[in-house]
C-alpha cells in the first residue's frame, strides 16, 4: 500500500461510449476489479461519469464510488457538471481528448487504454477516415509518456510491433465480466420465462452473441451449418444468434449474411433475435448447450468472460487473444475452417461438464483481485514519477 494520507481520485468517463455497448461494459467491469481490491480503495477515490441513460449499469457500486449523471440533452449543463469533476481529478480513465482542454493540461492526467489493433490486420473493415483516425490516436499515445493499459498480452505485443512506443508506462490487465448480481436473478422460473418469450423453451441449442460486425465471423459458421445440414448432423440442434445487426462499418454486411443463409437453405437451423436485454442474453447463455465465439478479431472478449462467469463450454476461434482468455472447459477452432468447426463442435458436445455458477463467480472473483494488482501498481508508479 502507499502509505500516505493522500487518496487520489481517478475519474471514469464514460463519455463517448453510448453506441460502443462494450466500451460501458468494460468500464463496469474494470471498476468492479478496482472495488476487489482492499488495497486499491486504501489508495483511491473513484468517481464514474456517465449519462442518466447508463446509470443504472453502474447503480450497485453507488456504496463505494460516488456517481455523476449528467442529461446529455442539456448540452450547457453538461458542460458545467462534467467539467468540474474532471478538473479536479488526478486521473482520468479511460482518457480520451476534450474540446475544451486548454494547454493540454488535462492529458496530463491521462491513462489510456486501448481495446486492440484489430485495423492493423483487418484495415478492410475500416473506412480511409477510421484508419487515420486511429493511426494518428495510437502515435500519440505511443509518444506519449503518459500510461497505456492495454487489456491481453497479446494487444501490448501489438502495441509494441506496430507503433514501437516511446512510451514505457504499458500495462497489462485483463478484465472479468461483472455478472454476480445478473447470475443470482437466472432462476429456473425466469430463464423458462425468457426461453418462452423467444420460442426457445424444450429446444437443444448452441447460442453465439455477437454483434453483426464483419469481424465477428459469422460466416464461417453458417458455412459450418450448411455442410453439418448436407452431411445431417446436428439435426437436432438450433444455432441461435443475438447482436446488433448493423455493421457501421459495412451496413451491406447483414443483407450478405442473409443471402447466404438463403443460399444454403439453413434457415430452419437458425433463430435470429438481434439485440436484446442483456439479462436476457445471459439468461440464454445459461441454457445453451455450449457458446460459440467465432471473432477473427478480439481485444479481451466479454462473451468470453461471460460464459466462464456461467461455468458454460465454449468453442473458440483459434487466435491469440482467446489462447489467453481460455480455461479448461474451452475448445479452439480454426477460424477460417468450418470444417475444423465442425469437428471441434462434435467434439464439445459430446465433453459436455455440469455446469457450476457458484465456481465460474468464485474464479471472476480472484481473477478480479489478481488483475487489479496491475492497476495499483500503475497508480504507485505514478505517484513514484512525482517524487
């Protein structure tokens, strides 16, 4: 512990994170780290900044932290009650720059963090516009002598082959899915309730919860469902799909996924729900036989933390982010094979393990505290570059 009366206040702002579901769901389950940690609370204060529309996500830890809405409407008002507590932070995670931020004095108090560097392999999935976007960000960050966290150790591999940064302050830390109070409420009677109001209830199905985008790989697995049909396999098995179904990037994406599955003639293997509640997605991951994650690309995957939180089975893309995030109840796949997809999923099936709740919160848990070693050591580093 760093023994002195001074507790810092780290501020985190969820601002510009309203159509990136995933960034408001890693802030939760970061702060959720931090609030693991006896040590770190010794050390600081944590304030969340966030609009009335996302408070709820981070309502209970209103115990421990002190949370500051804002109605994003009133343009003004936001202005004046977001500045004053971003002023007098002495840090700010994750940062990201301010219009009004005059001399750059708040990016001294910047820690950064970067999901991945998906564009520096996929630039195909990006707009000319994105990928200078985020080339000049991640320059800047690598120059700058202000912290990086960086979620896998894969992405700081990344870091360091693309940008080769200057900037020494890298940390790693993964995070956990903060579901322990979402996991409590997946009675028998509500998930039966959910299962009804999907047309799911008596049905043996495997589920993939992934937004719509190029990157996710849904291809391969309606490649994968078309040959299993052809060779009748999995006959008795319905593949069931929740996520956003536009692609910003690409919004023809989804038309293509539908002509393929027209194509092939698999849409009575399939059930499509789109984006739906997130207790009820976890509800359906709970009941499913086993999760599939087919992602070309991750930086730390949050359906990943999900589903070991659950104690569920997942087949998972061979890459290297999911080699990291694996546990013993995980099976790798070749991404670009739905022949090997196939396989791999007999495989799962037929190793399927009772599922335990109780242990997969028990390992978020000391997960939690062991990756918030990471972040402490990255505040006492900064206050050790002050003396």
């Amino acid at each position: 512990m760093i023994e002195s009366v001074k507790k810092y206040k780290i501020l985190f702002d969820t601002n510009g994170s309203s159509n990136w579901i995933g960034g408001l769901y890693y802030i939760k389950n970061i702060i959720f780290e931090i609030l693991a940690s006896d040590d770190f609370l010794s050390v600081c204060d944590i304030v969340i900044l966030c609009n009335s529309d996302h408070e709820k996500m981070f309502r209970e830890f209103s115990k421990k932290v002190t949370i500051v809405t804002y109605n994003k409407s009133n343009k003004f008002c936001k202005l004046l009650k977001c500045w004053r507590y971003i002023a007098s932070a002495n840090y700010i995670y994750h940062y990201h720059k301010y219009k009004i931020d005059i001399f750059d004095l708040l990016e001294k108090k910047a820690i950064y963090w970067i999901p991945d560097f998906q564009e520096c392999y996929y630039p195909q999935f990006f707009s000319v516009q994105e990928l200078e976007s985020r080339r000049r960000q991640h320059e800047m960050i690598a120059k700058s002598d202000r912290p990086v966290v960086l979620s896998s150790q894969s992405a700081k591999d990344d870091f360091i082959k693309f940008f080769d940064p200057e900037n020494k302050n890298i940390y790693v830390v993964p995070f956990v899915s903060a579901i322990e109070n979402e996991a409590s409420e997946l009675t028998d009677e509500f998930c039966l309730k959910v299962l009804e109001r999907y047309g799911l209830k008596n049905i043996k199905y495997v589920l993939i919860s992934n937004q719509f985008w190029q990157h996710k790989n849904h291809i391969v697995v309606f490649e994968a469902i078309a040959k299993a049909k052809n060779q009748g396999s999995f006959s008795d098995l319905l593949f069931v799909f929740t996520g956003e179904l536009k692609d910003y990037r690409n919004t023809e994406y989804y038309l293509k996924l539908q002509n393929l599955i027209n194509d092939t003639g698999i849409k009575d293997r399939i059930r499509i729900l789109g984006f739906i509640d997130r207790l009820d997605q976890l509800a359906l991951m709970h009941k499913a036989q086993l999760i599939i994650q087919p992602s070309l690309f991750e930086g730390w995957g949050t359906v990943v933390e999900d589903a070991k939180v659950l104690d569920k089975t997942i087949v998972l893309s061979d890459i290297p982010v999911h080699r990291e995030q694996k546990n013993d109840k995980c099976f790798l796949f070749d991404a670009g094979s739905s022949d090997n997809l196939i396989e791999v999923l007999n495989k799962a099936l037929c190793n399927l393990k009772e599922v335990n709740i109780e242990k997969g919160i028990i390992g978020m848990k000391e997960d939690a505290k062991r990756y918030s070693e990471n972040l402490l050591k990255l505040i006492k580093d900064l206050e050790k570059q002050k003396c």
